[in-house]
C-alpha cells in the first residue's frame, strides 16, 4: 500500500525524515520503505509554448518552439494536448528524469530536439497520465518545476503481514507512529446532524455484521478538486468523479471501503443485503460478467444484485454525470465470506483485500460520517436519511495480562507503568489491578485475542533489539516424547549443516504439469488453487528443490547444496520425509587446487558418500536401486535399506530431467515414517572407539563385468557384520583393460581395514581373514584374487 508523507502528518504531528519514519515502523514491524522523493528530477524548468508547427516527416510528431525568458528552445513532441501559449515543464539538455534517464542531444526522424517537454508520469508524479504537464497559465517562466508545483511530499510503500488490516489505511500507519512516539492522533472533524431515519435497507443475511446506509439527494457529479485527485493519484488510484473519488480517499483515509450507488438506478428505494440465488449474474464495473452461488453476499434492489459485496459494484448501478442521489453504503461483512467470493470469481479489489483481513466496527461509522461530510462539502446536496443496522452485535474483547508474565515471556524486566504506557498509545483500554491489567481491546484490532498477543505488542513497541541476547546458549532441539521425527531429522540436519548444505524451506503444493515432468503423480488436488504453481499438494519434495537449484544457477552460483524436511502426500496418506539435492563444485575456487586441477563435482559416488556419511547407525545399508524413481538415471542409482526395507532412493537425475543444469544433479529422498522404530533403539547406538592400531591391507580381484559390484560389498558386509576383525573397506581404484584381464574382465581394488577393540592385532590374524575373505568371494559369486 502506497502512504503519503505529508498526509501522515496531518494525523500525527513528528519530526522524522521519510526514511527515519520508514526505519521505525520497520523496526516495530510494519516493513516500509521510501519509493519517490519530491522534485526526483534535476534541470527541469518552466518554459512557455511560442509556437507548434506540424513535423515535416511525421505524422504524429509536433514541432515545437519554447523559452524559458532568455532562449529558445527546438523541441520534438509527440503529446496530442501541445498548443501554443502554455506553461509547461522543459527538460533541457544535461536534464535528469526519474530513473536516472538523462537528456540528451538528439534527431528525431531527422529534426534535431534541444531537450524534452515532460509528462506527470516522465516527471514520476503520477503512474499514467495522456499528455504534456500543462502548468497554470500565470506560472512565472525560467524557474525550477519544483518551485511551481510546490509538491514537497514522499511517497511510502507499507508491507504488511496478513493480520494486520487495521495499518491498510493513514490512520492505521498513524496509529502505530503514535504508539512509537507516545502521542495522539488528531482525527478530521466530523459533523454528524441529526437526520431522518426509517427503512432504507435490509440484511438478509448474517454474513453482514453491521450495515449503514445514508441517502445524500441534490448531489451535483464531477471532476474532483486538484487536492483530492493528487491525493488518490499519489496512491496509485485513478481519479473517476468526486462522489467516487470521496469514497476511494476515505478508504485510504480510515480503511473502511465504502460504496455509492445512483438510487435513481434501483427498482426499489430499500436496498437488500442477501446471498445470492444460484444461477443469478452480475456485470461488474470492470465491464466483466460474473456468475454467483448461494454462498456469496450481494446487494440488491427488489429484482437484482446490485453489487458484489464487499468486492466490486455493479455496472448497473455505477456513479455518473446524471446521477442527482446517492445511496452511500459503508458495512462490515464477513472476512471468510468476502475471501472465498474473491477467489471463486478470481476478482479482487482494493475493498476486498481490506475486507477479506477484517474491518473495524467503530471506523464503519466514522468512514460513513466523513465521506457523508465531503460529499455535501464537495458536490453539494444535502443528507436525507440515514440508517445503521446492527445486524449482530459487536463484544468487546477483555484479556487479562498478568504483569509478571510479560517480563517471564521475553526474558528482561519491564516496569508495569511501562507496560501500560505502551498499551494505552496503542488505543487499549486499560484498568489496573495489582499485579494484572485489564485490558479492553480496540475493534480494529482484531488480531489481539489472547494474552501472549498483547505481551507481543509490548515487545514490538518497547523494541525488539532490547530482548537481550544470551552471552552463550546450549544448542537444543525440543524433541515431543510422542514423535520420533523432529530427533532424526536433526541428526540429519546437524550433520549437512557441518558439511556446507543450507536448509530450504517450500510450499507444500505443485504444478501439475511440474509433476509430470518429473513423472510423478499427484494424488490430492487443491478445490480452489491461489495460483497456478499450487494446483496440487506435493507427492515429493524434488520439485520445489529443483526449482530452488534452478534458480540459484540462473543467478550465477557455481555450487548448490540444499536439504530439506517437510511433509509429502501420498496415496497412502500424508508422510514425513527428509531430502538432499546437491550439484556443481564441491569445493570453492583456491589457488592451491587450481594449480593441481582439483575440482570435484557432487556426482553419484560424492553424493553417496554423503547419504552414507548422515545415516545414524549401521543398520542403514547402501543396495541397488531395483525400483527407481522415473526421475533417476537408470545407471546411477541406490536405495536406502533398513531392517529389510527400502526407506529411501538416492542418484543423479536423467540428463531429460536435469536439462536446465549442465553438472549432474544428485538427490536423495528418505521416508521417515517407516523409521518409527530407529528412535527407540537410539540411544544404544554409541559404541567405544578403540584406542588400538588399525591394520590395512590392499587387495586387488577381478570379476565378470556383468556381475554388479554391490554384491562384491554383499559378501564384505556379511562378513563385517558376522563379528570378526574386519572393521571397514573402501574401493579405490577399478581397472577394465580387457587386453590384459581378459573379455569381459573388470579389477577392482579394495582397502580393507581391521582392527580388534581389545588388543593390537598380528600379521597372521590379518592375513588369515583376508584370504578367509578371498576364498569366499571364489566361492559365493566367482571374484578372484588379481595376482
């Protein structure tokens, strides 16, 4: 949302620069920023129009001849509104527009321009405008534009978290600057004169909490007042005509949208407040036809809807230049009901978004009072009638704080006074009692509902950088007694942490056409997607990572390692799983490597070693793959074993796959459900390491090709596992010169390591189990020893 400086300050009185007041309300937690500065230009100056000639090689082109009192000035322009005698503003050459587009000499269809006459929106005074900045008439000539136009202002942009409605608004912002500073704000002065009242409306429906009407007859429609059309166009609203316009400024005034409908456009003078019959239509004023359901809430006349509640008005019923009364409408609808419409119809608006996160009960009479107020001020007439309807009834919220809780809560002391002091800027009603305060919550702050909420606004105001930061503090995982999954999962986030990975956090939904490619198959579809990208709920956490890794590539990273642990949804329900993905260069660049051309890339071998390397114990075994994936190359691919059962899948993603990225892509998925049983034989896993001297012995076999090298590691793990000497083995090298092995030979050699807990070991015990070792691989599966 756009925010005007200068209109802040008629709320509340400070003394902070733009960017001061933006880093505040950042720092208590509206995310603000600075987008356009006043006079954003340099070297433009007012200069008159002598003289518009028609371009001799354009058609559409003028030929213009301008002073600024002194010279005069050859300019090209395109602008349809250029006539002589006017003011305008000229951007002379060396002159700096908005986006640091500098002016510079040049031809235009071969006649030369000495610099440019300037829109509102090249000046980036408003975002579109249809011609030339045309000055007043009695604007002096040769002076800077600034000193013209006198707009002094900044223009803010206010990002705020989903429940916070009530900063969607000046008065919203100018609350919280009050709550910082410790003042009041000063609100417009509104009139309110007695006036008729009897049946102008009906709700029909519990969907409308309260709702006003307020019929204002003699109205005359027109063009808005320069103050208020620079008032919305600062905000990026486009003036329409002053009635429309009064209910647009009182929104971004108070927040509450509102609406005004041409009575004389109704087939009844009540309006009705009433859910939709299904089948009924609208056309909208954007122009577009919507069909309605039963579950969305419209305004009616006797025989039709009239306008969308809460989204949109009706074409039909829509403000114009004949419109003589008007029916003013400001109203609190259901947030959910409003929400749901807007994402049924794919049509939202300003009044929706506001809506959609809840409007306060208080701020609907005053928006309907002031807008009232400027509408006879502005465009005459004279309020007739007017009715508030309390469709239900509006409660307070009363909370409880317990003083002692809030300095237990945030971990420093904080004097009550302090505490009440903070709550009361914040509009809180409060009565003491001893070491509690009662506090009765505002309307439009519908986000404050329990006690931790109002101790979470005493720390936003007090502010966040006075929680104290502990000097050391033990890592700690919070692990529930009933669930296994937060223990193991940090097991293996502890581990890739150490080894470089960061942990990405994604949605939980994915495309369908996302999921095809990778050859997956989505199993519970979202009824009413927000977009595109969230059709589905994921079957598998590689689509986002993918996607995580694609993006970090396209921004120049040379290596990308990521995990992640979140839910999967399955067509056996909802599971639990852990991911890694990784490509690219496992090492940094360093001289020292470079000069021995080390750069070893995460492929299938380096990305299996780290699988092996964050599995907990030994009962997870590395096996071959005889059901992968679609997404894997089938050549380069394992499981993950435990206790007889596959658990998980690792390997390099198909080149059809991963074609975006050229390195090989490595990823790794392990289902964490069918591990329930690992966490309670967790904590017997630690066994002494022993303080005796490893033995190694290389040893070199051949085998068939055809014989897959995991069984070569079946037979050294039975072994391993049997109790004996054998404590580990690695593969070092493997060697395939048929010329010298023979046809369809394969070597490998091996680094077989053993060690005894008790005592150091003899030449003869090693030797021994390592021809034990030979012979079994003669005899089981055929590999000979390579002399």
């Amino acid at each position: 949302m756009k925010v005007s400086y200068n209109w802040l300050k008629k709320f509340v009185d400070f003394d902070l620069s733009a960017w001061e007041l933006a880093k505040m309300l950042t720092s208590i937690g509206v995310e603000t920023s600075v987008i356009s500065s006043p006079a954003a230009w340099s070297g433009v100056i007012t200069a008159q129009v002598l003289d518009v000639q028609k371009h001799p090689n354009a058609d559409k082109l003028s030929l213009c001849k301008v002073t600024d009192g002194q010279n005069q000035y050859s300019i090209v322009c395109g602008a349809k509104n250029i006539a002589a005698g006017q003011i305008v503003p000229l951007s002379k050459i060396g002159a700096v527009l908005p986006g640091n587009f500098e002016i510079k000499k040049s031809k235009i269809r071969g006649v030369e321009s000495e610099g440019m006459i300037c829109s509102e929106s090249e000046l980036g005074l408003k975002e579109k405008s249809d011609g030339i900045f045309v000055l007043p008439q009695d604007a002096p000539v040769g002076i800077p534009l600034e000193k013209v136009i006198g707009d002094d202002d900044f223009i803010l942009e206010v990002e705020i978290t989903t429940n916070r409605g009530d900063v969607l608004s000046h008065l919203g912002v100018a609350r919280e600057i009050c709550a910082k500073l410790k003042k009041t704000p000063v609100l417009p002065i509104i009139k309110t004169p007695n006036t008729a009242s009897y049946s102008i409306a009906k709700v029909e429906s519990n969907l409308c909490q309260r709702y006003i009407g307020c019929i204002i007859s003699g109205v005359k429609v027109g063009p808005s007042p320069k103050w208020l059309a620079d008032s919305l166009e600062k905000c990026a609203i486009r003036p329409i005509n002053n009635i429309v316009d009064i209910t647009n400024y009182v929104m971004l005034e108070f927040g509450q949208p509102l609406h005004a409908f041409d009575i004389s456009k109704l087939s009844s003078k009540n309006v009705i407040v009433r859910t939709a019959q299904e089948g009924e239509s609208i056309t909208a004023l954007d122009g577009r036809q919507y069909k309605l359901d039963d579950d969305m809430l419209v305004i009616a006349d006797s025989s039709k809807a009239v306008a969308i509640a809460g989204v949109m008005g009706g074409e039909y019923s829509g403000i114009d230049n004949s419109t003589d009364t008007v029916f003013l409408e400001s109203a609190v609808f259901n947030p959910s009901s409003i929400r749901k419409t807007s994402k049924k119809l794919n049509l939202s608006s300003d009044s929706s978004y506001r809506f959609e996160r809840g409007i306060g009960w208080d701020i609907t009479e005053l928006a309907s009072w002031r807008a009232a107020n400027l509408i006879t001020e502005l465009a005459g007439g004279k309020i007739e009638v007017r009715e508030d309807i309390a469709a239900a009834g509006y409660e307070k919220t009363d909370i409880t704080l317990r003083i002692e809780r809030v300095s237990k809560l945030l971990g420093y002391k904080i004097e009550s006074d302090e505490i009440a002091e903070i709550l009361r800027f914040l509009g809180i009603d409060l009565q003491p009692r001893g070491e509690v305060i009662l506090c009765s919550i505002p309307s439009w702050r519908n986000d404050i509902k329990e006690e931790v909420d109002l101790i979470e606004e005493v720390a936003r105001i007090n502010g966040y950088d006075n929680i104290p930061t502990p000097a050391q503090q033990d890592h700690v995982v919070y692990t529930p007694s009933n669930s296994f999954f937060p223990k193991i999962a940090q097991s293996f986030r502890i581990k890739l942490s150490g080894m470089g990975f960061s942990e990405a956090l994604n949605y939980s939904f994915s495309e369908i056409s996302e999921l095809d490619f990778f050859g997956l198959k989505y199993h519970y579809k979202i009824a009413n997607p927000i977009s595109k990208e969230n059709e589905t709920l994921r079957p598998s956490l590689l689509p986002a990572l993918y996607k995580n890794v694609k993006l970090n590539v396209s921004q120049g990273a040379q290596s990308v390692a990521l995990f992640e642990y979140g839910k999967i949804y399955a067509d056996f329900g909802e599971r639990k799983t852990f991911a890694v993905i990784m490509c690219g260069n496992v090492w940094r660049e360093w001289w020292m490597w470079s000069e021995k051309k080390i750069n070893p890339q995460y492929d299938f071998y380096f990305g299996g070693g780290i699988v092996k390397n964050i599995l907990p114990c030994a009962e997870f075994e590395i096996a071959e793959n005889l059901k992968p994936a679609p997404y894997f190359h089938p050549g380069k691919t394992a499981c993950v074993i435990y206790r007889g059962k596959t658990v998980g899948q690792f390997g390099v993603l198909k080149p059809s796959v991963s074609q975006d990225v050229k390195n090989d892509v490595f990823y790794f998925e392990i289902d964490l459900e069918n591990l329930q049983d690992w966490h309670s034989d967790a904590n017997s896993l630690y066994k002494r390491y022993s303080k005796f001297p490893e033995v190694k012995r290389d040893v070199s076999v051949f085998a068939d090709k055809s014989l897959p090298f995991v069984k070569i590691e079946k037979t050294i793990k039975g072994i391993m596992k049997s109790g004996g000497i054998l404590s580990d083995y690695s593969l070092f090298s493997v060697y395939d010169d048929e010329t010298k092995l023979g046809e369809g030979k394969i070597s490998y050699s091996l680094r077989l390591s053993y060690r005894n807990a008790e005592r150091t070991l003899t030449d003869e015990e090693v030797n021994k189990d390592m021809n034990d070792l030979i012979d079994k691989l003669d005899k089981e599966i055929g590999v000979k020893l390579r002399i």
